[in-house]
C-alpha cells in the first residue's frame, strides 16, 4: 500500500468512528427515552412491554365489539 491508500484508509476508518459514536448516542437517546416514558430499560423490556400492551387492546377491541353488538341489538 503506499501513502494515498493509507491515507484514504484512514479518512475510512475515522468515518465509520464517527458513524459509530453517531449510532452509539441516539441508541442511548432511545433507551432514555423508553426508560422515562415506558419505564423500561432494554430493547427486551421494550418488546415485553408492546406485547402486553398490544394484547390490552386486543382485549379492549374485544369489548368494544360486544357493546356495539348489545347496542345494535336493542336498537
């Protein structure tokens, strides 16, 4: 390799740092906000938590069509 290949190497490299330090901030950006807003502290936590969350409204949905049902069956 001579001079300008290591140069532009280099210039790569220190790139894909900053890309990584980018990537590294918003990913603890994230995780605070699902701390402070979710009150979970993991992308695990995270996808319990839309798991149960998603069966409340199924639930709720659930609900909802039944009571629309008695209501258009007494009207």
């Amino acid at each position: 390799m001579d001079t300008d290949e290591l140069m532009a190497l280099k210039k790569r490299i220190d790139a894909a740092k900053t890309e990584v330090a980018e990537f590294e901030g918003k990913k603890k950006h994230v995780l605070q906000e699902l701390k402070d807003d979710w009150n979970v502290s993991t992308i695990p936590q995270a996808k319990k938590k839309l798991g149960e969350m998603r069966k409340n409204v199924n639930k709720l949905e659930d609900e909802l069509d039944e009571l629309v049902t008695k209501i258009e069956a007494a009207i």
